[in-house]
C-alpha cells in the first residue's frame, strides 16, 4: 500500500513539473503579447577629447518603459550612424531598471575616430542639426521572461 502512494505521488509531482515548464515556455513565447517594445531616443552627446585622432560621445539615450510593470535592460548593441555615415558601434552591458511607465537616461559612451567622422565634426563643434540614425537591439528582462528587442531610431540632433 506505501509503495503504491508513492508512486501515485511521484507521477503527479511528474505531470505537475511537466505542466509548470510548459506553461514557463508558453509564456516566455507570449512575452511579445504581453510586453510594448520600449522606444529608444537620443537627447544629447556629449564630446570629450582622447588624442588628435579619436574622441569618446557619450550619448544620451532616454528608455520609455510605456508597460504597467517594470523593465530590466540587461544589454544594449548599439550601431550610430551620423549624416549616413557609420562612426561607431558599442556594447553596453550593464544593468539598468526601467520602471513602468517612466523614461530613464542611459549615458552610453561610443569611441570615434575624427575621420569616421567626415563633413559632421563641424556640425557637431558648431552646434548645427545633424541628421543621426542609432540601430541596436537591447536585452529585456521583466517578470513574464526575457527577449532581445531590435530598434531603429532616426533623428536630428
């Protein structure tokens, strides 16, 4: 009679583990369903010197989390791209909490070379608009899973 309740027991810890990754898997594949892409802006850059031939921008980029919960980034790949012309790519990999329905500024530093940078060093020490495009994917960790989001975000500085 004991050996036979813990069998019993066995099995319905086996269909009860069975159904809980099932539905893990279930909804890490709805995190698409349940999370709105956060968007991506860039607000300001910022320039320091390194040598005569490469300086270090240090962007600005505001996360909006547009969710009800909150939001981790867990990595950023970023591609910056100033009047069509690639100046520099980067990993960020540092934590940040997004909470919900806020905007947080994210200082992501970029190395460029003064010749990647073509006619748009003038624009950017005269102040002038600069047409940019960041393209990237950021690591997002919430409470429902995780996911890696691509964006694209045009603009004039």
């Amino acid at each position: 009679m004991n050996g036979w309740t813990d069998r019993k027991s066995r099995g319905t810890r086996r269909i009860v583990i069975a159904a809980l990754c099932i539905l893990c898997v279930l909804f890490t594949g709805c995190l698409g369903w349940i999370l709105e892409k956060p968007t991506f802006v860039v607000r300001e850059i910022s320039l320091k010197p390194r040598s005569l031939a490469e300086m270090e921008l240090r962007l600005g980029i505001e996360v909006h989390n547009p969710n009800r919960f909150d939001l981790t980034l867990t990595s950023l790949d970023y591609t910056i791209f100033i009047e069509d012309r690639k100046i520099g790519e980067c990993r960020l990999e540092q934590t940040f909490r997004i909470p919900s329905a806020s905007t947080t500024t994210i200082r992501a530093p970029l190395s460029v070379r003064f010749k990647d940078l073509g006619g748009g060093v003038r624009a950017i020490l005269t102040g002038g608009e600069i047409p940019y495009r960041i393209e990237g994917s950021a690591g997002i960790k919430t409470v429902f899973g995780s996911g890696t989001f691509p964006f694209t975000k045009d603009g004039r500085l």
